[in-house]
C-alpha cells in the first residue's frame, strides 16, 4: 500500500490524480489542509509520497509551491495532466436560484467567473478546498449552500448535481508532481526511461548570462518547455529560474547540465522522470 500526502480532501482534484496516476495500487490518502503540511507530513515519514500542483493552464503557475519544493530536498518522480472540470452542487431537493452562497477554493471560484454571474443571489465564499466544500455542506446539513467541485466529489458526499462542466474555459488542465524522498526515487520511476527533468538555478547579475545557458541546452538539442522566475529574498535583481527541459538521450542531457554549471550559481536537479503523455478522466 502506498501513502499518499495531498492537499485537499478525498474527491479533490489531488485525490483525483493520486488513484490515476497509481491506478493498480491500493492507496492511503493523508489529507491535508496546506502544502506545508503535504511535505511536513513526508519529512516526518519518508515512505509518504507528495503529489503537489505546480501549474494550471488558465490560473498559470503556483509560485509558493516552486520554493516549497526547493527547500524540502525532495526529488521529482513523475507528473500528470489532470483535466479540470467543475459543477455546482447542494443538497438535493433545492434549485439554483434558491441559493444564496456557493462554496469553493478560490481559483475554482475564478475558474467559474462568469457562469457564476449569471446568479447574483449567490455570495462566493472562499474555501481551502473544493471536494472539502462538498464535504462540509453535507457534515452541516447547510441549506442554501451550493459547492463548486468535481461532480463526482459531490455524489461522493451525497450532493446533488444541479449543472455539470460549468467551468468558463473547458481547456482547463492543472499539471501536478508527484514528489518523493530522493531514496526511494529509484523504486518508482526508472530512471532509463525519463525523458524530462526540472532544475533551478541562479545566474551572476550580469548581461547575457541567462541567454548564455539557453544557447548552450540548444547546442545539446535540449527542448526547453517552461522557465519560472522568482525573486531571491534579500538579494536585489536576483531571480531563481525554475526550468522544465525535455530531452531523448540521456547522456546528452547529462553533458548540457555538465555545461551549464559552470555558468550558473546553486544548480539543483530537482528531479528527472516521464513526461505525462495524455490525461484521462477518473471515476470514483
């Protein structure tokens, strides 16, 4: 059985992308209300597997969980596109114009702008969770309340669906990694098979010295897929370049990190795993 640490409650889009991407395995899930708690909870047993959102393609990137990942020491061993989709839910029995108040995490609550302005009755009330919402509308018998969520977290927690996939975009896909102890990495991805990897590094304050290292991942036919920067606390004008590379030979990968680390500051290798080939929907 393995242990899996997620932000958000079971039905939530981390539970979700837990039982995907573990599909033939049984699975513990410890819920937690934050991120620090996820890693809190894997430093305290290093058996305990993460799966933490990094990005979504309409919110954009989650920049606290960048540093989170960084100072924990713990190593990348996979990722998965989950696709988003959200309905509105309450207790059965109500209508929508009924409603007064519609629970959900705030990017769920974002993530629904304008189907939602279509009801001015109900007051948007921001939550840690979206399954959790659900969850807590049915614990307290709340009348009036509906939930934004997944629709199968609401019939998990016996709501009532009352409009499915009323997300603005449906383009919508949150990227998550699944992060683990750097000792146990080798037992859950072969490392023969990565084709993608995430550093991050900083670079001297001087010209040209980010466009340096691009040059040289070109040179190697190293494919670029994301760069984050972040500011260094205490350090002015200095950033930290989260980058997300892909490649298809291994010892040519191995050879541009070797390349480019004379020319960078502090460069870590925060993981090298599979990148996630397609996404598919998870019933409960």
């Amino acid at each position: 059985m393995k242990r899996i640490a997620i932000q958000g409650e079971v039905g939530s889009f981390h539970d979700i992308t837990a039982h995907h991407y573990f599909p033939d395995d049984q699975l513990q899930i410890i819920c937690c209300p934050t991120f620090e708690e996820v890693f809190k909870n894997m430093h305290e047993d290093p058996t305990v597997i993460g799966i933490v959102a990094i990005e979504n393609t309409i919110a954009g990137s989650l920049l606290h969980n960048y540093a989170l990942l960084r100072d924990s020491g713990f190593t990348i061993v996979g990722e998965h596109k989950t696709h988003i989709s959200h309905c509105i839910c309450a207790l059965p029995g109500q209508k929508k114009e009924e409603l007064t108040e519609v629970h959900s995490h705030p990017v769920a609550l974002a993530q629904c702008q304008q189907y939602l302005s279509k009801y001015p009755n109900m007051k948007m009330v921001e939550t840690e969770d979206t399954a959790g919402s659900a969850k807590n509308i049915a614990a307290k018998n709340l009348m009036g309340v509906a939930a934004l969520c997944h629709a199968d977290a609401a019939r998990l927690y016996g709501l009532e669906v009352l409009e499915d996939k009323v997300e603005d975009n449906p383009h919508n896909f949150t990227r998550f990694l699944i992060v683990c102890d750097s000792r146990k990495a080798d037992f859950l991805r072969p490392l023969n098979e990565a084709d993608k990897a995430s550093i991050v590094f900083s670079l001297p304050h001087e010209e040209g010295s980010l466009s340096q290292v691009l040059s040289i991942l070109s040179f190697y036919k190293i494919n670029l897929t994301k760069i984050q920067s972040l500011p260094i606390i205490g350090r002015e004008w200095e950033y930290l370049f989260y980058v997300d590379v892909t490649y298809d030979d291994l010892i040519r990968y191995r050879q541009s990190i070797d390349a480019i680390t004379p020319l960078t500051r502090d460069l870590t290798i925060l993981g090298e795993y599979t990148a996630a080939k397609s996404t598919v929907n998870f019933q409960f």
